[in-house]
C-alpha cells in the first residue's frame, strides 16, 4: 500500500498536539509495512520528526504548481491523506485529476468551525451556542469531510456535531483519539516524582495556536494575581513553541511568572512541576498538553473546553472550572493537599489507561480503512453529496488554481 501524506507543516511532534498526532499516525502506516511518502508545502524545519527513521520519503511540493501533477501520477499511490481541510481544497481536485483511484483520507485534527464559532461568541461576550457552528469556516470544512472518503476525528463531541447538526454519515467519519501505549503508561507511574519532589505551576502549549496564546494572558491578567494573592512565593512557568516577543515580554520574575518559550525536554519539565494550568477558554479537539500533563503525572486545572472528550465519564486528574476565581482555588488547593493531589495523579494515569489504547481504535480504523479501499466504488455512489460537491469544487477551485498558476508564469 502506498501512502501519500499531503501537508502545510512538516510534523512537529515537540511543537504541538497535531505534530504528535501525525507522528502516531505515520508510525502506525509504516507498522502496516505501507510505503509512505510526506509533501508539504512548508520549508524544512530543524525541529521536525526524522521521518528517515521510519522509512518515509519527504517531498517538496507548492500550491498552484502543476508539478505536483507530474509528482503525483510517478508516485501513483493508492491512499492520498489531506491534512486539514485547508490542503485538501488546495490539492484535492489535482488527485482527482491524476489518481481517481486513489483513497483519500481527511486528519481534521479538530473541528476548525468549532474553535471559529468559540472564540466569535467570546469575543462577543457570550456563551457559544451551537447556532454558532453554522459559519463561513464550517461550509468549507463540512463540504471537505464531505468530499473526502473518511475523516479521521480526535473528539467523540465532535463526532456527535457532525452527525447532529451537520448530518454527516457514519460512513465518512472514524472517531481517532490519540493514543498512548499501556507500556508506557505503567512506565510512568513507577518512575513519575512525588509531590514533594516537585514544585511550581506550569501551563504549556504551542503559541501560533490562538486558544494557548489567549490561555497565558488569561492566565498572567486574571488568574494568576488570584493564586499569588494566597500564595505570595508561588512560581508559574509558561512554556510553548514559536513564543512572540509580545509572550516573552510577560515575563515579570517578581510576579513569579516565567516565560519560558520551546522546552527542550517537555517531559521534564511538566513532572518538575506541581500543578498544570490550562485555562482555555476556546478551542476544540483534544489538548496534547493535558494528555501530557497526565503521562508525566502531574494534576492540572482546566476549563470545560480543555477537559472536553478527554476523559469519559472518569474522575478528571484535578479540577475542572469556567470561572476564575474557582479556578484559582482549585489550583491551590491541589497545590497544597497533598492527599488531592496524590488522588487527581492516579485519576489521570486511570483516564490513560481507559480513554487512550491502541487495542480499541487501532484496529477499528485499519478496518475502516481496509473496506472502503476494497470497496472504493461502492463507497463513493452511496455519498452522493460528496461527489456533487468534488464536481463543483473542480469547476471552481480547478480554474482558479490554473489562473494563479498562470499569472505567477507570466510574472516570471
């Protein structure tokens, strides 16, 4: 089986959640003994994964270039993965053209349209509705999963909007949530520290995504000043990849608050720390950084965004609260009881062992997708909304990508 992975990032698994999550999907491709090869559209970056290391072929590729035509139809492969919509409106109409063929895979990541409608109604001062969701990011990525012969889906909330209120059927969709090895996790409960081996709060997570950036201001302006008003000596160590210079000048030690930007060893310095605080207050899909916090045995307070999907119907691994001053009491007494905070520690590794496992959604997706390949055609007649939609997308994206491409000629 040969895999083309067609992406804007190269995979960036110390940088963010979604590097991470393609990581573990290219390592269970290549388990598969799959050829993959990756293209992106990005430049080479120095803290991308090896995918040397697991056989995988990298590609240079660039929007409205037909070169990726001539690309394409040489490498021939049978599966074509999209990540995120934005790429498959760019590149899909050309795999259509060159690899009718082939199957096609959507990595959503998360629901976009979700995040969108979030931040709207909080910009707006209001609480989201679901209303909301219907917006001008949700007609361009519904229309993709729509196109797209499966959508792999990190959230089962968001596998319930989209069969909900977006009416998209079982077939097109494969709930994927991350995944974390029983090894490891058995691993990290023997070896992780105590709570009197660790000190100081920490929140962590990827500054080009806005809900993280929001999260640390949120943090530095309101919550903050409510714990260090009950804990005058109290530290808190803001880390995240690509940090502004506006984040680095939020740092202010004799506040206790340390901007610390990419960490080297994210692992160590999330069990260095007491507690975790993640006060998102918009987003979607599932927060790498609370997976993390839970891997490294160290409780955090969230909100209800932040803790949503994450755990089922399990004890969460510390507090989850909207409002601030909640939010800050709960941070501080998991911070000072050590009987909490020992109990929210075995909650999270308990969530880990439940939500997370290969056995359960491995195999069910290598299914999936095992049957829609040998069964391509059928698939495809019994989505008749996706093919009008794939029509209509090479009338119109087609012939504006070939403009753009003609133009960027004549200027050369």
């Amino acid at each position: 089986m040969k895999v083309l992975i067609i992406a804007a990032l190269w995979p960036e698994p110390t940088s963010s959640a979604a590097g991470r999550r393609m990581v573990g999907l290219l390592e269970l491709f290549h388990a598969q003994a799959w050829s993959l090869t990756y293209a992106s559209t990005a430049a080479q970056s120095e803290h991308c994964y090896p995918l040397e290391s697991l056989g995988i072929q990298r590609k240079a590729i660039a929007v409205n270039d037909s070169a990726f035509n001539e690309m394409i139809i040489e490498l021939s492969p049978d599966i074509v993965l999209y990540d995120r919509f934005m790429i498959e409106e760019q590149f899909s109409w050309r795999v259509e053209k060159c690899c009718p063929q082939a199957m096609t895979i959507l990595e959503t990541s998360d629901l976009h349209c979700l995040r969108h409608a979030r931040k709207d109604a909080l910009k707006q001062g209001r609480v989201y509705e679901e209303f909301d969701l219907i917006n001008d990011v949700a007609y361009r990525e519904i229309a993709s999963i729509q196109r797209t012969d499966l959508s792999l889906i990190i959230s089962n909330y968001e596998m319930k909007i989209l069969t909900s209120v977006f009416k998209v059927g079982d077939r097109l969709i494969q709930y994927f949530p991350f995944i974390v090895e029983p090894k490891s996790i058995e691993q990290l409960v023997s070896t992780s520290p105590r709570y009197d081996e660790r000190n100081g709060f920490m929140c962590i997570g990827n500054f080009k995504h806005p809900p993280n950036w929001d999260s640390v201001q949120y943090l530095k302006q309101t919550i903050w000043p409510l714990i260090r008003r009950q804990l005058p000596t109290a530290e808190l160590f803001v880390y995240g990849a690509y940090p502004p210079p506006k984040a680095m000048q939020l740092n202010n030690p004799s506040e206790g608050f340390y901007v610390k930007g990419r960490a080297v060893d994210a692992q160590k310095v999330i069990q260095q720390a007491r507690v975790c605080l993640a006060p998102l207050r918009f987003g979607a899909g599932l927060k790498g950084k609370l997976l993390e916090a839970m891997e490294c045995g160290t409780p955090s307070v969230t909100s209800s965004v932040g803790a949503e999907a994450m755990h089922a119907n399990l004890p969460w691994n510390g507090g989850i609260h909207n409002q601030p001053e909640a939010f800050a009491e709960a941070a501080i007494e998991l911070y000072q009881n050590r009987q909490k905070w020992q109990e929210s520690q075995n909650n999270g590794f308990e969530i880990l062992r439940h939500c997370y496992s290969p056995a359960e959604f491995e195999p069910a997706l290598l299914e999936k997708i095992n049957t829609i390949y040998n069964g391509l055609d059928k698939h495809r007649k019994q989505n008749f909304q996706g093919g009008m939609l794939k029509h209509h997308l090479m009338k119109s994206t087609k012939y504006m990508s070939l403009w753009i491409e003609a133009k960027n000629k004549g200027a050369e």
